[in-house]
C-alpha cells in the first residue's frame, strides 16, 4: 500500500490553519499531522509543501457535464478534470442531458459514462417528472444526490406543473429535492405582455422582467410550503431575490429535515447590485 507524505503545508481545515503535513494512503487521508508531529510509518512518497496551502477537496453541488448527448458543449471528460484543477473533488450532476436522466435506465447509463470519464468523485440527480415519482423507491440513496424538480421550464423542458405531481414528489421521498423554481403561469404572463409590445424578439435586457422577482418568490414560496406539510428535504437551487431569502427566516436550523438555499449570483442581481441587498461581493 502506497503511502504519500505531504509536509510543510499550510493546512486550512475546521475553521483553522496550522503548518503541518498530510498521509495520504490508498488514496485516503491516513493522517493529519500538526507542527512537527511525525508519521506513524515511513512514506514512499514525499511531497514537500513549503509555502502551499494544504485544503480539503471542494464539492460543487450543481454541475452540467452534458453528457450524454450534448457534448458538443462539454463532457464528463473535459469537465471533470477542470474541476480537479480548481480544487473540486466531488461533482453533483443535473439530469438535463440527452436523454434526460428520468428514468432508472438513463440513470444506470449517466453512472456508467461517470465510472468511465470522471477524474473526481461523482454523483448525480435523478430528474422529476410529472409521472415517474412511483420510481423514487427504488433510487439507492448511498448513490443518488438527489431529485432535481423544475418547478420553472429551464433547459430540457423538464417542467412539472401539476400540483398532484408536486403533491406525490414531495411526499414520495427521502431523498433531497432540488428545486429550481420559477412560476410559469407568471412567467407567460409577462412574455405576452412584452411580446404586444417588442414582438417575438423581446430584448434581453428585459429578461428581469420576464422572469420577474414575483415569479420567483411564488414558485419558492410554493416549494417551502409542500416541504413543510410533507417534512421533505428542500434545497433551492440558484436564488435569484432577495424576497425569496425571507422564506427560510423561521426555520430552525435544529430540525431534523432542513429546507436551504442555494445562491448562485451574478455580479448584478436582477438589475441590483449585490450591496443593496447585503450581499457580499
């Protein structure tokens, strides 16, 4: 068994840094050594870390590997290893590739391509539809992340929006639902609106408005309430408002099952700058 020593790092961990080093073994961490503590056994491998920091593998929740089917953009392959290189050692897959990661099949075939072409730790979400809940029970929880709902029709036309649908999604697993949330009938709304005005080719800069603020907090607003009546598991995918962030004020960190929030921003913020609302840049 190989042993690899890292030494002489600066190792960021648990809210601390300390100069130490690190025994990797069989691709584990072994030991973590602080100051001039010594090895338990000697290390085939020595890596001198002078002046490095030393910090544990990121885990990004949220990737489009696009693969299968749509690696024209990307895949398994290229995207991986760019994870690697920043520091990410453990990926989230979404469900919206080609064909869409919906049912058992395409989900045993997304794993495959994943043990071929990953270079990092992987996992990936199982995607929801208006009908195929009745398949949640036989998803391994020890290998699937989680079930992606769109709530808002994003890339893939993965909408469910049928309110029994929502009902038997929330109430039918265990498994963490990811929610992207959008309110589509408000959404529409505003489309038409603008379309009366600009015709088919609304301009982009109009796309706040399109998907407005509202939209958001109603479909979040939606997506709290049915995690709270059945007691699932509630992650927000990308909150878009500061409105939404008002929804999670009164949970209580203790519970058992928690709803969190995910905050992908841009550098503006539906035409905000993050500061206004308090956010750090």
């Amino acid at each position: 068994m190989k042993r690899t020593l890292i030494q002489n790092a600066v190792i960021v961990n648990e809210g601390r840094k300390v100069l130490g080093s690190v025994v990797i073994e069989n691709e584990k961490i072994a030991e973590i050594l602080v100051g001039e503590e010594k090895a338990t056994a000697p290390c085939d491998e020595v890596i001198d870390a002078s002046g490095c920091y030393l910090l544990p593998g990121a885990i990004d929740e949220h990737v489009h590997f696009r693969d299968p089917g749509l690696t024209h953009k990307a895949d398994i392959t290229t995207e991986s290893h760019a994870a690697a290189a920043g520091g990410v050692t453990s990926i989230m897959d979404m469900p919206n590739t080609n064909p869409q990661t919906t049912t058992l099949e395409a989900l045993e075939e997304k794993f495959t391509l994943l043990g071929e072409k990953s270079a990092v730790n992987y996992s990936c979400y199982f995607g929801a539809t208006n009908n195929n809940y009745t398949q949640f029970a036989q998803l391994d929880k020890h290998r699937v992340c989680g079930v992606k709902l769109f709530m808002g029709s994003s890339t893939g036309n993965m909408l469910v929006d049928r309110m029994a649908s929502l009902r038997n999604i929330f109430g039918g697993t265990d498994l963490l639902i990811a929610a992207h949330c959008e309110d589509q009938g408000i959404i529409k709304e505003n489309t038409d609106k603008y379309k009366k005005e600009y015709g088919d080719d609304v301009p982009l800069a109009l796309h706040p408005l399109l998907r407005s603020e509202e939209a958001c907090y109603r479909s979040s607003e939606l997506a709290v309430q049915l995690a709270r009546e059945t007691n699932a598991r509630l992650h927000i995918m990308h909150i878009s408002t500061a409105k939404e962030l008002s929804l999670f004020s009164n949970v209580s960190s203790g519970t058992k099952k928690n709803y969190s929030r995910s905050l992908r921003f841009p550098s503006t913020l539906y035409g905000r700058r993050l500061s206004d609302i308090g956010c750090p840049h």
